[in-house]
C-alpha cells in the first residue's frame, strides 16, 4: 500500500493525527516499509498513553484538592485530543460531574459507557453516584 500511495502522488503520511490539531508528525512515504510504519505506530501509540497518564493522573489530583472545574477542563481535553476511547477519562468525568452537580456532563459520561457497552464501568460510575462517595477513581 506505501508504494502505491507513492506512484499517485502521496510524500508523505500521518498516522493517527488528532482532527483538532495542527501539530502532527508527517513520515515520508518514500523511506518507510511495513516494519518502520508499526514501528512509528508503536511510538506515537507508547507517547499517547502516557500523554493520558499524565492527564488523569493531574485531572484525579485537580478533583480530589478541589478544583473541580480544572479537572473537568482537563478530562474533556483529554478526551478531544488525546484519547476519546479511554473508559478512565469518563468515569472520572461522571464523579466530577456529580461533584459539580452537572447532569448533562454525567449524562455524556454514561452515555459514552453505554454506547461502547462498558458495562463495568458504568456500573462503578453508577456505584459512585448512589453512594454520592467521590474518591475520583478511575480503576476498572
């Protein structure tokens, strides 16, 4: 496939660039085979999980010294240029919610477990709702 993206035309290629982002890092298609191409994934796959790390790590911190809103902002931010498939970022989100006592962020929370059939983590998003306890936990 790199070399037939080559003979039309195609420099270079990006993978898995954030649509909300202007910085990315662009691979010249000429130098790259299969082998160097899972090679990069790898790296940018290795540099985006701890770029989430790093997020939940100072979103839980945020939430659990109080500052709801800085942590809500930073989990959303993770969510559109991070990582949006990351279950952790909405179970988080849904605790900071009720700390807020935002219904439509809880809502968008769920939703997000619901729709990827993340039935165990719903269920402790829920867990955390009833008991109105919000240790801002994020482990499956």
């Amino acid at each position: 496939m790199l070399q037939d993206l080559s003979e039309v035309g195609v420099r270079k290629f990006v993978l898995d660039r954030c649509p909300r982002c202007n910085v990315f890092c662009a691979i010249h298609s000429a130098s790259i085979t299969a082998d160097k191409a899972i090679e990069c994934w790898s790296i940018i796959k290795a540099t985006e999980l701890i770029r989430l790390d790093l997020y939940l790590t100072h979103a839980q911190t945020y939430a659990r010294t109080g500052k709801l809103f800085a942590s809500r902002d930073l989990l959303l931010e993770a969510a559109a240029h991070v990582s949006f498939d990351d279950p952790r970022v909405h179970v988080l989100l849904g605790q900071v919610a009720v700390a807020l006592y935002d219904r439509e962020l809880l809502r968008e929370a769920k939703a997000f477990l619901q729709f990827f059939k993340l039935n165990s983590w719903e269920r402790k998003l829920d867990e955390v709702v009833q008991s109105g306890s919000l240790n801002f936990e994020f482990e499956d």
